[in-house]
C-alpha cells in the first residue's frame, strides 16, 4: 500500500465523529484527548482501518453508560494510539487477534476486525500492547 504524509489527528477525528451516533446508540460515549497535531507517513486505508476497527470493538464490547477513552499522543520517539473502554475483562489476550475468535459470541461481528489490525501492525512494524483487568480494557498501539 503506498504511504503518504497523513495528519493522524484529523483522520481520528473525523472517524470518532463518524461514530459518535453509533456510540451514542449503544449508550456509550466517546472522550477524544489529542495533545497536538500529529502526522504520519502511512497509507490512509489502513491507518482508517486500524481506527475504525478499533472504535467499533470498544463501542460493541463496552457496558453501557461507561465512556471510551481514545487518545493520541506523540513522544520523542513514538507515536501511541490508545483506547480504553469498560466491558468485561478479556479472558484470553493471547487468542484476541485470531482470526474468526470472539471472546464473545452474543456481541456480534465475525472476528476479524483485530485479526486485520494485527495484519496492518504486523507490516508496518507497529507494537501492540493490550491489557484488560477488573472491567478495564485498554488497547495501544505504538509506532517507533
């Protein structure tokens, strides 16, 4: 895929406002902390779908009335994408991004859509680091 020189921060901003009704649906919502502006050469597909992937996961695992937390921040060696909801705690964090698994299974989707994040960090040298404890589940993702 090629890459391009991409503003992170307006692309998840536009993709959190496109699912802001979503949340609001699933009485959930959605807090945005972005420090400043952040850009980042990477191809804009993959980036959106890393994004959307992982609002849409966040929305449909979390409890309702709890707030998802997403934030974008830069470091001086790293970029870190994070988002933390409240839903049940993950079982099997090993098993997460296998494709077809679901940790559960009323909450619909096909479970692909971590199997395609990890794909996409995978190939563009992206750490993951997920951990979920008492109701708390946070995903980050670091590039650098």
């Amino acid at each position: 895929y090629p890459k391009a020189l991409l503003s992170f921060s307006i692309i998840l901003k536009e993709r959190v406002e496109f699912f802001d009704q979503v949340a609001i649906g699933n009485s959930v919502n959605i807090i945005l902390t972005n420090e400043n502006e952040i850009n980042i050469l990477f191809n804009e597909i993959e980036l959106q779908r890393m994004i959307d992937n992982s609002i849409s996961n966040a929305i449909k695992y979390s409890y309702q009335n709890t707030n998802i937390l997403i934030e974008l921040s830069k470091t001086d060696t790293n970029i870190i994408f994070q988002i933390t909801n409240y839903g049940d705690t993950i079982i099997n964090i090993d098993k997460l991004f296998s494709k077809y698994y679901r940790e559960n299974e009323y909450r619909g989707g096909f479970g692909l859509g971590l199997g395609i994040i990890e794909n996409i960090c995978t190939n563009n040298n992206i750490k993951i680091d997920v951990q979920s404890k008492d109701n708390k589940s946070l995903f980050k993702y670091i590039w650098g």
